[in-house]
C-alpha cells in the first residue's frame, strides 16, 4: 500500500457531516474511526481496513490533505 504525501503512512480524516437520519451501520463505521464529535480531525494509520471504512461513509468524511 502505497504511503500519502507527507510519507509517514497516516491518514488525516475529518467528519463533515452528520450522522443522524443515516443507518446504524454508517454510525458505527464514524464511531469505529475515533470521531466523537463534528469537524472533528483524527489522524489514522493508513491501512486497508482504515480506507475500507471510509470507503462505507464518504458522504460523512473526507480525508484531509496536510
């Protein structure tokens, strides 16, 4: 798996969007990802189960560039 832009293999993600009126699965992927409130930014190990998650929920987060 190929390292972001700044080399360390951390992913910086940021949760945009609500999580109310969306399915319980999409809650628990936002919960899953270390969020616990909106605008929130978490930096993440950048691994195929992290990319899988925010793959479920790209409505809600986006990956912040550094």
């Amino acid at each position: 798996m190929a390292a972001n832009k700044n080399g360390n293999g951390k992913l910086r993600l940021k949760w945009v969007r609500s999580a109310i009126c969306t399915p319980v699965k999409h809650k628990r992927v936002v919960r899953g990802l270390g969020f616990t409130r909106l605008n929130q930014v978490v930096e993440r190990p950048d691994t195929a189960a992290i990319r899988g998650m925010v793959a479920k929920v790209p409505h809600l987060v986006q990956i912040v560039e550094t």
